[in-house]
C-alpha cells in the first residue's frame, strides 16, 4: 500500500450543523464498518454490528 492510498473510505456522511454530524467509514483492508460521531470538539468510533453482535463487513 502506498502513502497515496487511503486505508478508509467514506460510506456515507450527515451533516447535524457547523460542528455536529455523523460518517459511516469503512476499512478496505478488513471490509468492517465504523460509525464515526462528532460533536464540537469531542466525538467516538465504533464498529457497526449485526444482529448476532458481529462487526458487519463488506468486502466489496
């Protein structure tokens, strides 16, 4: 992988104002999903999961 390329890809993105909003990322390496909360200056990650508590991947 090359500096160039980016490991995260943006799957969809919220706007809630100026400084609040959300992101669904997704790691192309592992094909998991992450949604991504921020608020100000503070905000979280954490991974989607399914319904048996698994880390939802799409490796496409």
């Amino acid at each position: 992988m090359s500096k160039k390329d980016k490991r995260f890809e943006i799957v969809t993105k919220e706007s809630h104002g100026m400084a609040i909003g959300t992101m669904i990322l997704r790691d192309k390496h592992t094909g998991i999903h992450y949604l991504f909360s921020q608020a100000g200056y503070g905000g979280g990650l954490t991974p989607l999961l399914d319904s048996d508590g698994k880390p939802m991947i799409d490796k496409g």
